[in-house]
C-alpha cells in the first residue's frame, strides 16, 4: 500500500509536482470497494437512516468497539517508491544525470591512468600477474615445468580471470588483455552501485553513490592493472545488491563466484550471509537456506584451495604467523613487511579512512584538515545519530499505521560487522588466509558510499513521504556536497599505476629475438619486466621473491644468492660455473649494479650480498672490466646482455683471457720513490684496452686534498699512482 493510500490526515497537503512519483501502485479503481475508502465513510449516515424508521425492540445500540492495539515492530510493513522515474521530465532529468556522470568519470580517469595507452606501459603488478599468459599468444612460450612459471599460474590463476586472460590472450597481447579488464571493472563496479543502491531509493541516489566512489582516487588505485584483485570492489557490491534483493539462490550464486574470482572478498559475505541463513525466518525457511549454504559452502572452499591443486609438495604449505614472525623477509625491509601485525586500531583507522581520501582542488584547506584529523570517528558518530533518527521515524510511521518507505538496509551494517570479523578471523590464521587487511580493503569503504547515498534517504523520504522529488534533490546533496567540497572534486592524476617501460625498449625488442624459453639471469631491474615485455624465462626476479610458501621461498633466496655471487663476481670463470650450474643462457646487468649495490635487494639477501659488493669491489668486478665484443649480445647506455654460450665458448677456444689486472700496466720509467711526496703532483693514468663502446676515463687532476675529481660520468677509472682509486659522488645518477 503506497504512502498516499493511508488514512488521509484532518487537513491533508496538497502534493507538489513528485507526488505522482512517490506512489509504486496506481489508485484503486473507483468501482472497487476500497478498506480504507469504506471505514472513512461518514458515521452518521446510516444513523440518521436507521432512525427514520421505529425501532423494534428498545435495546439500545451497540457502543463503537475500541481500536485496535498497535501491531508490534516485527509486523511493520514496508514498501518500495520505485527506482525509476515515471514521468517524462524524471527520466529526462535521469538521462541528463547520467550522461554527466559519465563525462566525469572518463575525464578523471583520463588524468589517473596516465600512460595507460603506451604500449610499453605496465602496471606494477602485472610484471608478476601478466606475463605468463603470453603462453596463449605466442606458441610454445613459457611452458610447465619452470620454476617462476608454475607459481605464477598458481598465485595468480583463480578460475574466473584465469578463463578471462586466456580466452582474451589468444587474440591479443595479454598487457592489453589485463588493461581491457581494468577499464571493465572500473564501469561493471559504478554500474552495479548504481543499480544496487538506486533499486533500494531511485536512480538518483544510486549516481550519487556511484559519483563519491569514481571521485575517490583510492578506488582507481585498487581496481588498477585488470587483476583478479581489480574486480573485488565489484564483486563486493554486487553481493550487496544481490543480497538487498532478498534472492537467496542468486545470492548463494555470487558467493560462490567470489572464490572462484577472488576468494579475499567471499570471506566477509559468506560470514554476513551465513548469519542471515541461520537466524532470520521461520525455522522452516531457515532449515532450507542452511541446506543451501551448506552445498555453497563446500564449493566455495573448494575453490579457495585451487592454489594447492597440483602444486608441488616441496614448495610446502602457506607460513603461519609464527613462522613468518621468525623470517626476515616477513620484518621491517623485507619482500613483504607485514610482521609484526599492525594493531588492529591501525588497520581499522586506515581502511576505513579509505573512503575519504583527499583528491583535487578543496574549497578550505583549514576544514579539510580538521576533518581529516577526526576520521573515522566524525563520519561514524554522524552515521550513528542519522540510523538513530531513522529508526525513530520508522516507529513513529508505525504506530500511526503507515508503512516505512525505503528503510535503511540492515545489511550493510550486518557487512560491516563481517568485514571486521573476517579481519579477525584472518590475524589469528595469518598468512593462511592471505594478507589479514584484505576484508576490510574491499568491503569498508564501498559500505561507507552506499550509507552515505541510502541513509539520508531513508530518512528523508519517511519524513516528506509526498514530496519525493524534494526528498530526492535533499539525499543526492547531502551525500555528495561534503564529499565534494571537503575532499576535492576528483580532478586529480594520484598515484601513478601505469609506469612506461620505454627507457628499456631496445633491450626488450633484442630478447624477443632470442630462442624461445631461453633461460636469462640477472639484476632485479631487468629481470622483473623481461618476462612481460621481453618474452623469456628468467632465473629469478623480485616480482615473484614470494615469501609465502618456506619450501618456494628457500629456492628463490638461493637463486637470488647465486645471481648476485655471478654478477659481482671478479673473474669470468665464477660467471662461466654459475651459467654451466644453473643453464643460465644469458646475464643482463645495469651497468651501475657495479657503482653501489643494488638498491631493488630486500632483507634478508641484501646484507650478505652488500658485503660481497664490497669486498669484491676493491678486487675489481669482472663483468665492469672490458668483455669480449663477439659474447656480447646488446649494450646501450645503461644495460648489458652478455651470450654466456659464446663466452665459454670464447674460453674453450683459448681467445678468452679470464683474469685482467686490477691496475693500469707501470709505466716503461722506474719509478723508485718509497714515500708519498707530501705534495702530489698531476698523473695520467695509462689507459685501460678498450673495446668499441666502451667508456674511457677523462684526464682527472689530484687537488691539494688529495682527492680525484672526474670531469665526467660515468667513467672507468682504474687506481691511480699517489692517489685512492675513484669513486662516483653518492648524489650522483649513473
């Protein structure tokens, strides 16, 4: 029964112009008897007739019975107003709304993805999540069997994106697969917000919705890089949508396609649907949606165990807390620095701050500060008095007998309460079920948009039920001016997703002419995009140094031990031994690996292998000295591919000379001076056999301090007489 059907009030209100609007059913025909038409008939007609005639006997009529008591909270009725607009000038207004919804989302997004068209972009995990599905492009590449191969399909292969990188890479190059996916995500999460939040008040407030979440540039940062991982927003807002419908089989239905998408968000609303199964309803209806969930159940955790089918048993199990809390790459500088957890008030504090995070141009840069300073706190008290406000509207339409319109869904703070438990849920089994904050990432701040968007509704409809577009114009300002004015119009580029790997382009052009799944080693910078751009094997990056399973973790700390042993080795045998051990085909280095240590190490491999960097360095590396033109297979600027087949075979053939001097040959003139003159005097150091390319050492002058200063970089200085060898300015570039 719509608003405008109940008992009309003493002296009732002309509608204004949404009236019409505000009423889901049409008016009962007039040749109908209506209940409510038939008890507001006046009471003295009939009186007056039954007196016009002699009564027959002298009882005396009946008193008027006494109303009834009011139904109690659980019988309160409740109706829906209607998304859509019904009227012409409703769905014009809607058009409208939309189209600049959409301008305003492909204009931000045009700043925030930056690069995203260059061909030689990438996001920075698609470095460890992408490449491998060149497999499907590009016959016979980057088949089973190899170490980083493997892990890559099993950490990064749910079933859903795994037949949605596949299918897509066998027609296009799979960088542009995974970005066509982000783009999709991106639309798929504001148009499901829309619908979702919109079906629950109307259209409006479900762009409302939609425009605080694109104005976020926290939710352009997650969704990046088309991952399984960019799709859980969607997937989160989807089950809310789903789950506001009240269909229980669909709803099952979207549970189960969370584990096989991305398990981290299955977690939270299976939690929140489980407790709904259990305790709302009749215990007949209960018994049968248990059945249901129990069935769900088995394929949801099914599917969240896929990772462990068919892996390996020597890469061992998913570390426990205990164990990670014992491992350095687990603390502080390490591949990934989660132990110790953060405190819980931490975790909770940062994601649900998430959902305010400032971005482009604020009206007052004083307020904006305070009200950063009080979240969350500040949004949560206002959040508590607006649920409290409604729930005091809604009993007071009750006890007058009036429906409640479009009340605020106690589903989304059921969602809240399964995201917190499933952080819990998620310490005490860390790492076993991923990374502990993934639950309240995915589901807290998307709960936040959808209370901003539905509770000012709620209570704003229940309040002018008859004035719906006023209600309607009041919630979307409510909703989107704070955000709006407070935490920036959105025009902003944020953080950069998309990096350009165009610098390196020449050397990955060279790769891709290679042999395919020839093996490559080397420095973390190259070895972590060659795979994605250069289309080879390599020995073993940082992208996937995965600390997850002891037994995986072990052989990529040993492989990053080894690389590192050969790259700031100081004779080309230990180089030749390390490519013979380990069927190593190439070695690529940036050249300025040889200057300091690499900065890309983490702990706990870059102590022992800083110490190396320096005690070799002072003996003299062997890959910084000249090498042979025929073994090297590029060089530029900056990088160095090295054929370590035809370097050994360079030595099988005696035209290799595996040991150099570490210093300039003496010149012809003794030199007989036993003590360093007090003053030094200007030397020139004989120069060093070079080879095409190679960079020769400028004339360098010894100062009155004593010290060596360049007129160039980068340079190949060897030691000099009277003075210390040289060394390249800290602040210096290379």
């Amino acid at each position: 029964m719509s608003s405008t059907e109940d008992p009309p009030a003493p002296t009732p209100e002309p509608a204004d112009a949404g009236a019409a609007a505000a009423s889901p059913t049409p008016s009962a025909p007039s040749d109908v008897a209506s209940p409510v038409a038939a008890s507001s008939e006046p009471a003295d007609a009939p009186a007056t007739a039954a007196a016009a005639e002699p009564s027959p006997s002298a009882t005396p009529p009946p008193s008027p019975p006494s109303p009834p008591p009011p139904a109690p909270l659980s019988a309160m009725r409740v109706e829906s107003s209607g998304w859509l607009p019904t009227t012409l000038a409703g769905r014009v207004a809607a058009v409208v709304c939309f189209v600049a919804l959409t301008a305003y989302c492909v204009a931000t997004m045009s700043q925030r993805l930056a690069g995203f068209f260059d061909p030689w972009s990438a996001d920075g995990d698609q470095a460890q999540a992408v490449w491998q599905y060149w497999r499907y492009h590009i016959s016979g590449l980057f088949p089973s069997g190899d170490f980083l191969t493997d892990y890559a399909f099993k950490m990064h292969a749910p079933p859903v994106w795994w037949v949605l990188m596949a299918s897509g890479s066998i027609f296009f190059e799979p960088v542009v697969v995974a970005k066509f996916w982000n783009i999709v995500a991106y639309a798929a999460t504001l148009l499901i917000t829309i619908v979702g939040i919109g079906r629950r008040s109307n259209v409006f407030v479900g762009m409302a919705a939609a425009f605080m979440l694109a104005r976020n540039v926290d939710f352009s940062t997650i969704i990046a890089g088309g991952y399984a991982r960019s799709f859980g927003p969607m997937l989160t807002m989807l089950f809310l949508a789903v789950f506001l419908s009240g269909r229980h089989r669909l709803a099952l239905g979207v549970l189960v396609f969370q584990a096989a998408f991305y398990p981290s968000v299955v977690i939270p609303c299976g939690i929140a649907y489980g407790l709904y199964t259990v305790v709302a309803g009749p215990m007949p209806v209960r018994l049968r949606r248990m059945a249901g969930m129990f069935v769900a159940g088995l394929l949801i955790i099914a599917l969240g165990k896929s990772q462990d089918i068919g892996a390996p048993t020597w890469w061992g199990p998913l570390v426990t807390l205990e164990e990670a809390s014992k491992m350095e790459v687990w603390g502080p500088g390490g591949r990934v620095p989660e132990t110790p957890l953060r405190p819980m008030s931490v975790e909770l504090e940062k994601n649900t701050a998430r959902a305010w995070r400032v971005s482009g141009d604020i009206v007052n840069d004083e307020v904006t500060t305070m009200v950063r300073r009080r979240l969350p706190e500040l949004p949560l008290a206002l959040f508590g008095v607006g649920i409290i406000a409604f729930v005091g509207v809604a009993i007071r339409r009750h006890r007058r007998g009036e429906a409640v319109i479009d009340p605020f869904p106690w589903q989304i703070p059921l969602l809240f309460a399964a995201a917190l438990a499933a952080y819990v849920l998620a310490r005490q089994l860390a790492f076993r079920l991923y990374l502990p904050y993934r639950p309240l990432q995915h589901v807290v701040p998307y709960m936040f948009y959808a209370t901003m968007a539905l509770l000012p509704w709620a209570l704003l409809i229940n309040l002018m039920p008859r004035r719906r577009t006023l209600a309607t114009v009041l919630a979307v300002a409510i909703a989107v001016l704070p955000n709006l004015l407070i935490f920036g119009d959105g025009f902003e580029r944020g953080p950069t997703t998309y990096v350009s790997y165009s610098w390196n382009k020449n050397l990955y052009e060279r790769l891709r002419r290679l042999p395919k799944n020839v093996m490559v080693a080397g420095d973390f910078t190259n070895t972590s995009s060659a795979p994605l751009f250069g289309h080879v094997l390599v020995f073993v990056n940082k992208n996937l140094a995965h600390p997850f399973r002891l037994g995986f973790w072990a052989e990529a700390e040993r492989r990053i031990h080894e690389t590192y042993k050969a790259l700031y080795a100081t004779s080309l045998d230990e180089v030749l031994a390390f490519a013979e051990r380990e069927k190593i085909d190439y070695l690529v280095w940036q050249k300025n690996i040889h200057m300091q240590p690499d900065k890309r190490l983490f702990r706990p491999v870059k102590r022992p292998i800083d110490a190396l960097f320096q005690k070799n360095k002072r003996i003299g590396f062997a890959l910084a000295k000249p090498l042979p033109k025929e073994a090297i297979a590029f060089r530029d600027n900056d990088t160095v591919l090295l054929d370590l087949k035809k370097l050994a075979a360079l030595k099988a053939a005696g035209k290799l000379t595996t040991t150099e001097p570490t210093s300039p040959t003496p010149p012809t003139t003794p030199t007989t001076p036993t003590t360093e003159p007090t003053t030094p005097t200007p030397t020139t150091p004989t120069a060093a056999p070079t080879e095409p390319g190679s960079v020769v050492a400028p004339k360098a002058s010894v100062p009155r301090d004593g010290k060596l200063t360049p007129r160039r970089w980068p340079v190949d200085i060897r030691d000099l007489k009277g003075a210390k060898p040289l060394k390249a300015p800290p602040d210096r570039k290379l």
